[in-house]
C-alpha cells in the first residue's frame, strides 16, 4: 500500500493586538471545528497542494 501524503497550512492574522487563526466547522457536527487541509495529488508536491 502506497501512502497517502497530506498537507495542512494555517492562515494568520493580527486584530486589535490578537493572533487569530483560520479555522472552519466543518458541515458533519461530529467532526468539529478544523484548518483547511487536504491530501496531495500524485502530480503535485506539498508546497503546491498548500
């Protein structure tokens, strides 16, 4: 079984005087909040998949 390459990236920003972090909920309740993320396709590296 080949692996399955996954990729993940987290988008920042400064309000006021806060970090804050992009994250999303996701549409299933069961799997709570989450960052953006996805698997990689055979053809792309990581950095492109981001």
């Amino acid at each position: 079984m080949s692996p399955i390459n996954k990729t993940y990236g987290y988008v920042t920003r400064v309000k006021g005087r806060k970090r804050q972090v992009l994250v999303f909920r996701h549409p299933i309740s069961e799997a709570g909040i989450q960052i953006p993320k996805g698997t990689v396709n055979p053809e792309e590296n990581t950095q492109d998949a981001v």
